[in-house]
C-alpha cells in the first residue's frame, strides 16, 4: 500500500498514521488503534521512515518526524 506518491504528497492512509503517531506507538498498536493487518500497517511504516516523515525510537515505536509534521 503505497504512502507516499511519486510527486511526494501523501494518501490519506499516510495522513492518518502520520495524525495518529503523534505519540510514540509500536506497529501493533498502531494496527489495533486503525483496526488494519499489522502487515499494512508495517509496510506503511517502512515506506513513511524511508521518506523520513517518521522516526523508530530506540524502543521500537514509531514517531513523527518534523518533515512529517510539515506533511499533514
């Protein structure tokens, strides 16, 4: 599930992750608190930290970034 589009805008799925991580939030409740498969979710992970609009803390939450912030 793509998060980022080619001209570098977000869906709204990656909105609502970028919204929601606000808070530092591991994957799985990340997946709980949006009720998506942890799979999706992981992907969307991955694909929002390659782009540098969130961070992994040291203990294996997840972040927004202040590029992120300057996203939504």
């Amino acid at each position: 599930m793509a998060c980022v589009n080619a001209d570098g805008t977000i869906t709204s799925t990656a909105k609502e992750l970028l919204q929601l991580v606000k808070e530092p939030y591991s994957a799985e409740e990340i997946a709980e608190k949006l009720k998506r498969p942890l799979f999706k979710v992981r992907v969307s992970l991955r694909e929002l930290n390659e782009a540098g609009f969130i961070k992994k803390t040291d203990d294996e939450k997840y972040i927004i970034s202040e590029a992120g912030k300057a996203k939504i």
